[in-house]
C-alpha cells in the first residue's frame, strides 16, 4: 500500500528478492577515523544550491573496495581530474601520492582496488591549477569487494541468462523457495496465495488522471486525488506482480491466466494518457518496471505477440524516464537531491538487464543509466548510512532492495557490498530503535511505522546479514509478511540479544544527526536525538537545525510536533516545517530558520555538527546554525550567531546551552514542546508527563524569562500536546540560555548558575558541567 501521505521527493517505490547473504559481520558499527571533518557545506564549487556533496566525505570510513568519488557537477566544466594519495597512518602526515585520474563525469568509479589503508583524495576541473580540498578517508581491513563490471560485459551477461533473470538461481534459489513452501514463510507464503486466488475475478482498476500541483497552498482536494490515483496504480502494479510470481512457481492455470490478463492490460493502458511519465512519475515507473519483471517471470507464458506488445509499451515509457535523468538542465548531474530520479535510475537499470535481446533499445538505456547507480545510490547522505530526508522516509527507501537483487542477478554488480548500502540500517536502529513511540525528524516522523518498519527492514536485514541489523529486526513485529516485500526476501537470521560491544550512541556526519540512549538494548531507555544538518530544510526536512527530541519509557516527552497532512498544505508551510514547531530557538514572536519563500524547505538553510564526543557516562554534541538563520536565508534577519550545546549525562539528564547573536535587538526565545500538557509550568520551569515517563526542566537566561503559550493552526499538531515559548522579558543583542531537564525527577533539578565572567556551571551529585565560550566540559566529582 502506498503511503497515506504524499510527499514530493521521496513517495515510496517497489522492493525486495533474494536468497543471498554476505558473510555475517560484526555488526555495522565501525569505529570512526581519528579525525575532526571539515565543514561539510563548503566543500566544493557550488554553482547551484542543489549541490552534492563530496562522497567519500572527510573523514570517512569505507568498507568497500574500490572506492567510488562523487562531487558536484560544475557548470561549464568540460571534465574533472581526481588525485588519490595514500597517507602513512592516520595522522595523514606524509601523503604518497598515487595516480591523477582523468574523469569526465563528476564521480569516478576507482579504477582499481585500493587495499586496505589511509587515504586522501582531491578534485578539479579540467584545466584548472588548483585542487579544491583535500578529503581523508580509511578502507577498513576486510572491505567487501566492490569490483563493478564494465558496460558491455553487464549487458552481455544480461543478455545471455535464461529466465526467469528476476529470481534467484542454484543454491540460492533452493534454499529461498525451501523456506516459503516448508520453512519459517511457509505460513505467509500460503496467505499470498489465498489473496492472489481471491483476486482472480477481481476488475482492474480506472486510472484517473492525477491532479497537477498549484501555485500557493496545495489543497486538500489535490492531495485527496493524487493519492487516490497513485493507490490505484499501486493496487494495478502489486496485483500483477503477485499473481505472476505465482504464477510463475506454482503454474496453476487459474492464476496463470489472471497473471496474463493482469500484465497485458497494463501493456495496452495508453503510455502517452493518464498513466503516462508526464501525468505522474512515481506511478508511472512502478508500472512499467511491473511490466517488465512480470514479463520476465512469465516470458514462455505470453504468445509472441503479446511479447511485442510488452516490449512495445516499455520501449515507450522507458523513453521519458531515461530521458529526465540525462536532460542537462533537470537530470541527475544537475539536481542531483531528487529521491524520484534516483528510483527511476534504479528502476531504468533493471528494466535494461531484463529486456536485454529482445529490445533493441534496452542497450542504449543500459548504457547511459548503468554506470550511473553506483555512484548516486542516494543523494540525501553518505557511506555512514545518514539519511536526510528523516525516519519515515528512510524506512520507504528499503523497497528498492528488490532492484538490487535484479541487478546482481543480472549484471554482477552487488549493490549491497557499498559502504553506505551495508550502513542504511545504522540510521534505523539508532533513530527508530524498538520500543520507540514514533520515528524522529522529517515528514511523516510523528506516524506510526510499525508494519511498515517490520516488513521493510526484515528483507533488509536478511541481505546485510549483520548481527545488529537482525537483533533489531527480531525485536520488531507486525509486519504483514505475506506482502512480497518480505517473500521475495532472503531466509531472515534471529538474533535476541544487542552484538556485545555496540555503543549507545551515534553521531551520522553525513546528515548532522545524533542519537544518544542509556541503553540501547533496552526498551524502556531514556533517549535524546540532536540533529544540525548540511542538508538544510529542503525535500522531507524540517527547519529544525540545533533541534532536539527527548523519549523515555517507550513514551514521547519533549516532541517536535506537526501532522504530515499533505506536502505543501497550509498547515505544513506554516507549522510542521517551522522552527517553532521544534524544540529550538527562534526570536521575535516565533521567527526561525529559512524555509524559502513558499515555505516548502531552503537547502541552505544548514546546520552542522561542529563537536562530538562520547564516553560511557557522557555525550556531548555541539551544533552550529547560524547559516540557517542569517540574512543569507532568511530576508532582513539579523542574527549572526546560533549555536546549541546539549550534553547527555546517563543515564537521566540532559543539559542545553545556546549561546546567540545579532546585529540589532531581539527577543531570543527557547522553545519546548510536550506530547502531553505539563502537570506544572511557569516563568522558569515545566514538568511534563506521559503514563509512567516524566520530564521536568529548568530553563535559566541572562535576564528575566516569560512562559508564552504557543498556539498551532487548527488541526496542526497532535491534540493534546503543549507549545511553551521561553522569551526574554528585554530583547538583547547578545544572549545565552542554559536548560537542564531530567527524565529522574524524584529529586530537585540542579540549578545552572551564571557565573561573573559570563560562563554557566551546572553541578549534579556526581558531577560538574561548565559551559564556557561555547563549549561544554564535563568533570566526574
């Protein structure tokens, strides 16, 4: 089933098939390099605010070998030359440089395997003198082998395979068919086969045209529509794939025919009227990649001439799509931050492989997409498994496995051996953990994902094979497994116990997210999100840089808040996208980070982690997010300083310091919100709440604070939760504010004291924290 709320970029797609397992790891959690990354958001020339950044990012730990480099495209540039130096230890100081790499595309496929070691690499122009900035990362010993065949020799091996090419072969499709019919599956394999035997009679559906976006406010009525049509196109493409895959393995001649009706009917749907690219892509590439995987499973079963008029309709759908990925303008290369282009590259890739010999165009759309999908997997993060677009729409991303399998079955490459392929699942386990009431930052986040997390990350897991991935996966239930995400899969390994070993905390540098828990194992932990991102509020994010969320007891307690209605809604562009809605800082009555002029998300409108460090007692994280609100974003603003401190003591407090500046007068503002209204609040303190969790705080500024109650649009957020505004009694130029929050409230909150000299000390029982020139330290007493 299609999402309940429609998003631009990143709606979800299709998924998951195999049998195949990498060797277990030790769980996907590798120890960073030794090393402090540069700014993130000034990397590289941008000649377009849609940058990519550099991949692999400073600092970086690469489990895979060769290595691929990505930059962003530079306009004018006629090709680019990339220096690989290999450094001496992690230090990196002495570089022996290796080899200077033409390339004419802005991301390089290393031509050869690296080995294990400590590199750097650098990037320019043709014809420049100049490098742009030195970047150091690490492939770790035991790197997955990464060697990706050339173009002629995938497609000839696509070319040459007996189908079905879209199902597993030899041992690995022994073992996969093995578990359906008498192993841990066979239970939902035989609900798939009841629900298709239900549907043998059932009438295709209509496809309506979708509603085009408007300008201004989008309506409820658009979203209503385009939601209706793209579950129509859903419900068309899902039936027909189950009933061939069936169809396919069990040869019963009713659902043989159903299957035939069902693909043949899509063949025959106009590829230039209501279901066309240009009415609706997503729905649109969901069709014809159906078309072409029940064409392949299916191939002996259709006449002839029912093959032509498949391979007719697919020629002719794939045209548009292959055309938006290479159009110089609007393709990859040119707005590379497009979740919908990158599914329809994968989706083109596939589509290639399977029609191969029988399509005469399938050889150039091979060629012009393939070399493409190892280098943009996804624009919204790096090979830490970050992901932008946030925990709801990073769940929807897994449906792509099942593309994944098709294209190592067909072509060789194994998408699932590159770094951030085999990392996605970090983002999830540490952000999404079990136990947790909701997911955290973006669209959607505040949904719940229960049956969609259980059936999308199992597959996932199953691929990976890694003992972190199947630990949380095994904690997970309600999943609908009879849905093909999870029989296509491979055979899931349990796993009850956390790997030994894995720290409670993460920091993801690609995207400027932490987590940080008491412990991650358990259920019940106390957990604290931190988020000050390079990526913006642009797409599914949220102008929520230097923001934070605190759950405890599997309840949410300090909430960012906001209902995902619809993109683009009146309520979306003026509440859930805002800064107010978060817990962070805005000044003058609600006045926050940048969201653009529609109010639909600035790409440059950034934060970024400038500190983080983790010990066994303590966490502190330090973001800066003063681009997100400058007058560079944000017309006439006049800040000039934004940064936030939060220091995570376990198992039970949490301490927040800003330190703020600008050019003239402001009423600087520290904003909370509850899931539930507080028990008691005023001027300088809040306790909040939730069944048999609580968090109570002390907020403390350099002058007086009043408690102002926010009010959300009508129908905005959550009923029953609490907007409370911390504003200064006298606006200032400069300020400071320091919080101290615990989820232990049996016993009085420590007090922060503002010291003469303008720094803060917070003293706990145990401890001292003193936060002085931006910075946190934190002393065991």
């Amino acid at each position: 089933m299609l999402k309940s709320k429609l998003g631009r970029l990143s709606v979800p797609m299709m998924l998951v098939l195999s049998a195949y397992n990498l060797p277990a790891a030790a769980g996907p959690v590798a120890t960073p390099l030794a090393c402090t990354p540069t700014n993130l958001t000034s990397e590289w020339p941008q000649t377009s605010p849609f940058y990519r950044s550099l991949q692999p990012i400073d600092c970086a730990v690469i489990e895979h070998d060769p290595p691929v480099l990505a930059w962003s495209n530079v306009n004018g540039a006629t090709g680019y030359e990339v220096k690989v130096s290999r450094a001496n230890d992690a230090t990196f100081s002495i570089l022996n440089p290796l080899t200077t790499t033409a390339s004419a595309t802005p991301w390089l496929y290393y031509p050869t395997k690296l080995g294990a070691g400590y590199y750097t690499w650098n990037v320019r122009v043709k014809g420049a003198t100049a490098w742009g900035p030195s970047r150091r990362f690490q492939i770790s010993s035991g790197a997955a082998d990464f060697s990706v065949p050339s173009v002629d020799t995938a497609f000839a091996r696509a070319s040459a395979l007996a189908r079905p090419r879209a199902q597993p072969v030899g041992a690995e499709r022994s073992a996969w068919l093995a578990d359906l019919r008498t192993g841990s599956r066979a239970a939902d394999y035989s609900g798939l086969r009841k629900r298709v035997t239900a549907k043998l009679t059932e009438v295709m559906p209509l496809d309506p045209a979708s509603k085009s976006a408007v300008a201004g406010y989008a309506t409820a009525a658009i979203a209503t529509a385009n939601l209706a049509y793209m579950n129509q196109m859903v419900k068309l493409a899902e039936g027909a794939r189950e009933a061939s895959l069936v169809a396919s393995l069990e040869r019963e001649p009713a659902v043989l025919a159903d299957a035939r009706r069902r693909v043949l009917f899509m063949a025959r749907l106009d590829p230039n009227g209501s279901t066309s690219w240009a009415t609706e892509t997503l729905s649109a590439f969901r069709l014809v990649w159906t078309m072409a995987v029940c064409y392949d499973w299916l191939y002996a079963d259709f006449t002839a001439a029912e093959r032509a008029e498949i391979e007719a309709s697919v020629a002719a759908r794939v045209a548009p799509m292959l055309a938006s990925l290479t159009d110089i303008k609007e393709g990859l290369a040119a707005k590379p931050l497009d979740s919908f282009a990158i599914d329809t590259l994968q989706a083109t890739v596939s589509i290639a492989a399977l029609m191969a010999g029988n399509v005469a165009d399938a050889k150039n759309w091979f060629a012009a997409s393939y070399p493409l999908f190892p280098q943009w997997l996804s624009p919204w993060g790096g090979d830490d498994g970050g992901f932008a677009g946030g925990t709801n729409y990073s769940i929807w991303a897994l449906e792509s496995a099942e593309i994944w399998d098709i294209i190592r079955w067909t072509t060789g490459m194994d998408i699932t051996h590159k770094t951030w392929t085999r990392n996605f699942g970090r983002q999830l386990v540490y952000f999404y953990p079990p136990g947790s009431p909701f997911g955290i930052f973006g669209d959607g986040a505040e949904g719940d994902n229960t049956e969609a997390n259980g059936r999308l990350f199992r597959p996932y897991a199953a691929r990976i094979n890694d003992p972190l991935y199947n630990w949380y996966n095994t904690q997970w239930v309600g999943g609908d497994y009879s849905r093909l995400q999870a029989i296509l899969a491979p055979v899931f390994t349990r796993q009850t116990s956390l790997p030994a070993g894995t720290p409670n905390s993460i920091y993801l540098p690609s995207v400027g997210w932490t987590a940080m828990h008491s412990d991650l194992a358990d259920r019940a932990r106390t957990s604290v999100y931190f988020k000050s991102s390079n990526y913006g509020s642009y797409g599914h994010a949220h102008a929520d840089q230097n923001t934070f969320v605190l759950n405890s007891k599997g309840r949410a307690l300090l909430v960012e808040t906001g209902v995902y209605d619809y993109y683009g809604s009146y309520n979306y562009v003026n509440w859930l996208k805002t800064t107010a809605a978060h817990n962070g800082i805005t000044y003058n009555g609600g006045i926050g980070q940048g969201n653009s002029s529609n109010g639909r998300g600035d790409v440059t409108s950034t934060g970024n982690v400038t500190a983080f460090k983790s010990t066994a007692a303590v966490d502190i994280v330090t973001g800066d997010a003063s681009k997100a609100y400058s007058s560079a974003v944000v017309a006439n603003s006049p800040v000039t300083t934004a940064t936030r401190t939060l220091v995570y003591i376990r198992p039970s407090t949490v301490l927040v310091f800003d330190t703020l500046s600008a050019k003239t007068a402001v009423t600087w503002e520290w904003n909370v919100h509850g899931q539930v209204a507080p028990t008691a609040s005023d001027n300088s303190s809040f306790t909040i709440k939730n069944v048999d969790a609580t968090a109570c705080g002390k907020v403390s500024g350099e002058t007086p604070l009043v408690l102002k109650p926010i009010t959300a649009p009508s129908g905005a957020a959550v009923a029953g939760q609490w907007h409370g505004r911390y504003a200064m009694a006298t606006p200032a130029l400069n300020t400071t504010f320091a919080a101290v929050m615990s989820v232990d409230c049996a016993t009085a909150l420590p007090t922060a004291a503002r010291k003469s000299d303008g720094s803060w000390v917070v003293t706990g029982p145990t401890w001292t924290v003193t936060y002085a020139a931006g910075k946190a330290t934190y002393n065991p007493r």
